[in-house]
C-alpha cells in the first residue's frame, strides 16, 4: 500500500535489513581468526512491489533473503586433496629424519668410522703381532663397530614400533573424526529442514573433512540438506567402500592389524588402499625402515661370513674360532645380535694372526689378509676360498666391498629424505597458494567490515530519518488537520 504507513513500513524493513548487516559484520569480524570460517553476508533484494492505480508498480521495500556463506567449493576441494599429498610426504620425512638420526653420518661415533678403526687396527696387528695389547685392540675396536650396528638396529626396530604406532594414532583419529561428522550431519539436517541455512555447521564440517583429508584420501558426495557422505578405496582391487551415509546408518571405521611388522589399516574388513594422507606416509615409510633393516641384516652376515672365513680356514685343530658370532655365539647373526666371540673377548691372544696355528711368532699374515677385506668386493651368498697360495680372498666382481655396501645403505635413506623433503617444500607453496585462494573468497577482510559498518550505518540512520519525517508528518495530519 501507499501512503504514509506505506513508507514507514519501507523503512522499518530498511532499518531491520542494516541491524541484521550489523549483526553479521560482527560475527564476521568475531571470527576473523577462527579456523575453517567463511564470512557471512546478508542477501537483500527488493521486495515484491503492487500495483498503483494510474501510476504502476509501487515498491515496497528491500527484503532479506537469507544469511550467504560465501565460499569456493572447487577450492576448499582442492585444498583437501593436496592437504593429503602434503601431509604424506611430510609425515614420511619425519619418519627419514629420525632415521638419518640413528645412522648419524657421517661422524666420529658413525659405524662407517667404526669399520674404519676396526680394519685400521687389523693392519696395525699385522705390522706387529707378536705385541698382545694389538689384539686387544682389534678387538676392542670390532666390539665397538658391532655394539654400533647392534644400537643402530635397534634403533630402526623401536622406530618401526613408533611409526606403527602413529598409524594406530591416525586410524584413532579418523574414527573420531567420522564419528563428529556422524553427528555434524544430525545437526545440519535439524536445521535444514526448518528452512535454515546451518553456515557455522557447515564451516566444521568442511573443517573436519579437511583435518580427515590429512590422514588419508577419500571422496565427498552432499545432499540437498548440506549433510556428507565419504567414501574411501579399499580391498583388491580397490573399490570404493562407504565409511559414512548422509543419515548415519552406514558406518564403516578403520582398524589396524600388526603381524610381524606387517601394518594393514583395514576398512570394513579390507586393505585400505591410502594413496594420501599420513598413513600413506607412515605406511611407505615402514617399507623403508624394514628395507633398511633388510640390508643392514645382510650386511652384517656378509661381513662376518668373510672375516670369519679368513680368520678360522687352514688354521688347523683348535684355532678355528670366528670371529663374529650371534648372541649365543652360534652362526645366526643379524645386524641386531652380531658380536666378537666372546671366546676371543674373554682370551684377546686366541685371535689368529699368522698363516697357521704353527707360524713363527711375528708372522702377521692372516691379520693382513683380512685388513684386505675391507678392499674386496662381496656378495650375499657368494662362496668363499682363497686365491692360490695366499690367504686373499677371492671377491665377487659384481658385489661391493663392505664399506661401500654401507655408504650405500646410508646414501639411499638421505636421497629418500631429499626426495620427501622437495615433496614437502612442493606442495607447501602449493597449498599456500589455495589457502591465500580460499582466504581472498572467503577470508574476512578487517577493512572491508568496517567499510561496511560504516555503509550500513548511513543507511540505517537514513531509514531512522524517513521514519522521523514520517512521524512529523503523522503529527501534522492528526493534531493540525483534525482527521
């Protein structure tokens, strides 16, 4: 209708439309640090007009809409997909870091040192083997490599336990995560279904798939309510399986099963197949680590299958000992119980020095001859024997001497690191980039609220003003006119 209780009905709706634009504004600014938040405005349009006798279409005001989240779908999307590419590979680095850490190379206490003091003092022994304080020696600096070995073994063993138990962590954390989107759903429809837009709700909840996003890969589908479905592959070949339904009543968590070292993060009684994430770092990072045990182990056989040959064969009755034994001094050895015999640790003078068991006193050949090992291309499973006539020992010219084959063992966990590290430093600057995206759409500006304010404000008192004509007005046509 027109008239003056027309326009003063066009003004109160103007002044409810700035007081709801100052509401927002302040919750806006209220939030300007809290994780996950989209800036809110109100949406205005004009409201329907009617018709006017001999004039036309007569407005009748603005009228609210609703509350806008403003926000990128498409971003926040690809936020959580390189989230869980960042994620996996920094979680691996700092699997490869501590690993560096136990290897410590290369330094004065590194096991690469060590290997070279313990052939340094075979050599020593053979240029003077008829001085005992030079097997003691010998053997002092081979307990020391080997306590070494047997400390960095244990290490990666108590690493793989660590990691195995971040896995555990992060499947913890998943559930968890699942179980509050579980009932960030309940509460989205509850609104939704009034009528409502849920923006706050609807913050946690894309808050949520991003913190999910870091532990593991998945895909999103939404219902016309604004609840969320996931679905992550798993079982061979991977199929999608349904971890969470829009209402609740499918709901799949992961669990994870350790036999022997073997790690499987299961999904509705399949292999998750984590392509992002940071179980997928963990969980390639345990490949890793049991890699590197792996070649430790069979470093640790190889050496002392050749020194033990060179320091026991030809040397007749009695003084066939090895060198290197397990714990209980037996042939089993692993990087993790290899030791010098305690036969020779407890009798330094039983360590065998000259060609056989009747060689002159200073004869230091076979000392010499296994100070050459350290020269001498090995193999895993190779056979041993000596050249003719001399007590050298015939390598493997396609295999590596020894501290080559550590070096290598060594080399390849840091360019693994750097390789994890560049990943890292990658996808970082990537995610930067969406998050600065993201922030430039739906990021509160403090100077844009308070232009805002300050436009609101105007037409607030703008709308106070027509009512204050208005009233005059009133006055006028009731107390002066007589109607």
């Amino acid at each position: 209708m027109s008239g003056l209780f027309g326009t003063l009905n066009v003004a109160n709706k103007g002044m409810q439309a700035a007081q709801t634009a100052f509401h927002t504004i302040g919750h806006n600014i209220s939030n300007a640090e809290t994780e996950g938040f989209s800036r809110q405005r109100v949406e205005l349009q004009a409201d329907l007009a009617y018709t006017l006798g001999g004039v036309g279409q007569l407005g009748t005001g603005v009228k609210m809409i609703g509350i806008l989240r403003v926000v990128d779908d498409y971003v926040t999307r690809q936020i959580r997909g390189e989230n869980g590419t960042f994620n996996k590979f920094t979680a691996k680095s700092e699997v490869l870091e501590q690993m560096e850490i136990i290897f410590n190379e290369p330094s004065d206490t590194s096991l690469n040192f060590n290997l070279g003091e313990m052939f340094d003092a075979w050599t020593e022994l053979s240029k003077n083997p008829e001085i005992p304080t030079a097997k003691s020696i010998v053997v002092e600096k081979s307990k020391t490599m080997t306590d070494t070995l047997n400390h960095i073994a244990n290490q990666l063993e108590s690493l793989k336990d660590d990691t195995t138990e971040l896995i555990e962590m992060n499947a913890k954390d998943f559930n968890s995560i699942v179980e509050s989107l579980d009932t960030l759903n309940k509460q989205i429809f509850n609104i939704s279904i009034k009528g409502q837009v849920p923006n706050d709700l609807m913050d946690q909840r894309d808050l949520l798939l991003k913190n999910l996003s870091s532990i593991t890969n998945f895909s999103t589908s939404f219902d016309g309510y604004g609840r969320v479905s996931i679905k992550a592959e798993a079982g061979a070949p991977a199929a999608e399986t349904e971890v969470l339904s829009f209402d609740g009543s499918t709901k799949n968590l992961l669990t994870v099963n350790d036999s022997d070292g073997n790690v499987v993060v299961q999904l509705g009684g399949n292999e998750l197949a984590s392509k992002s994430g940071q179980i997928a770092g963990y969980k390639e990072a345990l490949v890793e680590i049991n890699e590197q045990i792996d070649e430790l182990n069979e470093f640790a056989v190889t050496m002392a299958k050749a020194i033990n040959y060179v320091h026991r064969e030809g040397m007749g009755e009695g003084f066939e000992n090895n060198f290197f034994t397990d714990n209980d001094g037996g042939e089993a050895i692993t990087a993790a119980n290899i030791k010098v015999n305690q036969v020779l640790q407890d009798d330094n003078s039983k360590v065998n020095v000259g060609a056989t068991s009747a060689s002159l006193e200073g004869d230091g050949s076979r000392a010499l001859a296994i100070a050459r090992v350290r020269n001498i291309k090995l193999s895993s499973g190779m056979t041993y024997e000596f050249e003719a006539g001399t007590l050298n020992l015939v390598g493997d010219p396609n295999g590596n001497t020894i501290e080559s084959t550590y070096k290598g063992i060594a080399t390849n966990i840091g360019i693994s690191k750097q390789q994890s590290d560049n990943m890292v430093s990658n996808q970082e600057v990537l995610l930067n980039q969406l998050v600065m995206r993201r922030e430039s759409t739906s990021g509160v500006n403090i100077d844009e609220e308070v232009s805002n304010i300050i436009k609101f404000q105007k037409t607030y008192d703008a709308n106070a003003r027509v009512i204050q004509v208005l009233s005059e007005m009133l006055d006028t046509l009731i107390f002066r006119t007589g109607v």
